[in-house]
C-alpha cells in the first residue's frame, strides 16, 4: 500500500527535466510549448513510470486508442484529465486508414525466429510521424485553448515530419505552423503533401541546404526569452518530448498484439528493427524498455550519413559532410536524440559537457561504460547502395 500511495504521488506530479541537468521540475505543457529546454537541453521525464506484467496482461484486448490513454495517462498525470486525454487520442486517430491502426504481418519464420513487420503508415500521410504528431498537436491545442493564446509551430522536415505535422495543425483551432524543407531534397509526393495544402495557419518554405542544417536557428529561435515572449512559438521536430511519449504507444502495442499472434509468453523479449534517422522512434522504444517493456535490443538501419553507425562502432560521435541519398527521409548527419539515448543509458546523469564538446567540435567521444551499453541496447548496420 505505501508503494503504490507513493507511485500515486509520482504520478500525480509529473515533472519533467532537462538532459543537461540545469532544468528540472517542468510541467508537460511547458516542455511540449517549447520544445527545448533553457539550457538547450532536451526534455525527459523526471521519473520514469514502470509498468509491471500484471498491466500488460491486463491491456492485452484494449484497442490502440485506449492503449494510449493508458501509457499517456502515466505521463500526463493530473494536467489532463482521462476524458480530455481519451478525446485527443480518438479524435488524432480517427483518420487513420485501418481500424486497427497498427497492423501487424507476418514476413517469414525460419529456424525457430519468427520475424513480422508492424504497419506504421496507415495515417494521413502515410508515415508513421503521424502517430506522434496527431497527438502532439492536439495536446498543444487543447493547452492553448484552454488558456485563450495560440501559439506558432515551426518544423524543419526532410519529408516525414513536415507533412504529419502540416495534416494534424489544419484541424485545430488555436495553432499556426511554419514548414521548412531543404529544396530537392525531399520525395515529390511530401513536398505536395506540404506545399499543396490550401489553410491560412499553414506557411511552407523550401531552404537550400542539408537535411538538418535549421535546426541550429530552430533551436536558437525557441530557447530565446525575448523572442519567445512576442511570439510564443514552439518546435514539433522530435526534440519535443510530447513526440517521444506518444511514439512508446506503439511499442506496447505491438508486443501486446504479438502475445496473441505470435503466441509468446508475456516476458518473452522482443527484437525491434527500424529505420533510423534523428532518433526519435529508436528513444521511444528504449523509453518504453525502461517503463518495463520487455524488448531485446534494438536493430538500427541507417543510410550513408551513418554518424550512429560509426558511434556503436567505434564509440566517436562525429559529425560528417551530408550524402544524399534515395532515403531522404533519413538523411540526417545528427541526430539530435542521440543526447536522449545517452541520458538514458547514462542512469539520467547530465549530458551538458559532453554536448557541449559534439557543439564546439563537431565530435565526442564516448566513456566506455556508455559505449560498452549503446552496443548492448542495440545494434546498427548501414544500407549499402545507397549513394
């Protein structure tokens, strides 16, 4: 009883700090109004929820929607009420092309290992960034209104981000957005999906440039006390940890879903394997690990601008001249929730001074212990071909 008063303290007051250790005690819409922290950090969970097998047994028939309600709730504590956080959560899925949201296929089982793919793109834009942007937005919104403000979001995309976020703003009330993509830089059909879309809170601008060479600015622009004051404005990129929270959904909801149709026993760990580009779905799943998820390990693919590939490797985190490639999606030279993934890795010790040398250098270098435990969570092969 004492355990589970204190577990209802906790989650009642969920409080949110930065990865660089001067931020701490933040609510969720602050961190989520933002983006970044003050001290150029990013935002994690003070406390990390933990779900024990009992409730993963106990959510093994809930539709996708009602899974989420679960796990967010554990998150947005008492700043959302169940029945506002269940309208969200409806209302950003009920677009979605397939009922059950996240299909799972089988793709082939040999020598004992059965290996099934989860449909990630059934949403608007057929990516899965709808799944975090569906949320994300809708809870900037409900804040906002709430309050009487509106805010305005601003996204640097190489093609998934720009068109979820583009689909999930037009619907609300109280949110504008400002898209930049780098020119010819993205798939034909998401530069339309952007650049098409007829909405007055809508604004769209190609840049010449690399795949991530705005987040720097993005960055500056929204850790600014001034600038933020007269314009209240918010980045939506996976440096908002509302994308991160809402993205561990589907992580319970495939293993969930796997117990059935894979018939395995409720501790067995599983395997993820997933494209890879700025991190951000790779640290849902190492956050939802942590919540008590039983996975394996990770499998990271990533394209020729490999900066994790080199880091698991060699333990160097170095940045490198963009390649282009056929998957633009991914052509990202750092990415930036590499912090988060050390943060968790690292037991939640700051990672200001070792960001601080990735900022001035353009490199770092890893302590071994963190090494010898990226390589442990995961593993990472680079496509080849990809030129």
């Amino acid at each position: 009883l004492r355990a589970e008063n204190e577990y209802e303290r906790t989650y009642l007051s969920m409080k949110f700090v930065s990865t660089r250790g001067k931020v701490r005690g933040v609510s969720l819409e602050k961190c989520i109004s933002s983006g970044y922290a003050q001290d150029g950090g990013l935002f994690m969970p003070e406390t990390i929820p933990k779900v024990a097998i009992k409730d993963l047994l106990s959510w093994q028939n809930l539709s996708f929607q009602d899974l989420a309600v679960e796990i967010l709730s554990l998150f947005t504590g008492d700043e959302i009420s169940r029945d506002e956080l269940r309208l969200i959560i409806y209302s950003g899925f009920e677009e979605f092309g397939c009922r059950e949201i996240v299909p799972i296929v089988d793709v082939l089982e040999e020598k004992g290992v059965r290996i099934c793919s989860a449909e990630l793109f059934h949403g608007q834009t057929y990516a899965f960034k709808d799944f975090g942007q569906q949320v994300l937005c809708r809870l900037l919104d409900f804040f906002k209104r709430k309050r009487g403000e509106s805010a305005t979001l601003l996204v640097s995309t190489t093609g998934d981000t720009g068109p979820a976020a583009i689909a999930a703003v037009r619907s609300t009330e109280n949110l504008r957005i400002v898209c930049f993509y780098p020119k010819d830089q993205v798939s034909r059909l998401q530069e339309k999906q952007m650049t098409t879309v007829d909405s007055p809170n809508v604004h769209v601008y190609p840049f010449e440039g690399g795949g991530d060479d705005m987040d720097l600015p993005i960055k500056k622009i929204t850790t600014d006390e001034m600038i933020q004051k007269d314009y209240n404005l918010c980045s939506v990129n996976s440096i908002n940890i509302g994308r991160i929270l809402a993205q561990t959904v589907h992580y319970f909801f495939v293993y969930l879903k796997s117990l059935s149709t894979a018939q395995i026993s409720v501790s067995t760990k599983l395997v993820f394997s997933i494209p890879t580009g700025a991190m951000g779905n790779v640290t849902a799943g190492i956050l939802a690990k942590q919540m008590g998820l039983p996975v394996g390990r990770f499998v990271c693919g990533v394209n020729a601008n490999d900066i994790l590939h080199r880091a698991v490797t060699t333990g160097v985190f170095r940045k490198k001249d963009l390649a282009r490639t056929l998957s633009e999606a991914i052509n990202i030279q750092v990415p930036y929730n590499f912090e988060r993934v050390m943060y968790l890795l690292d037991d939640g010790k700051s990672q200001a001074e070792i960001m601080k040398q990735m900022e001035e250098k353009g490199s770092m270098s890893l302590s071994q212990n963190l090494h010898i435990k990226l390589k442990v969570e995961r593993n990472c092969d680079e496509a080849v071909g990809e030129k």
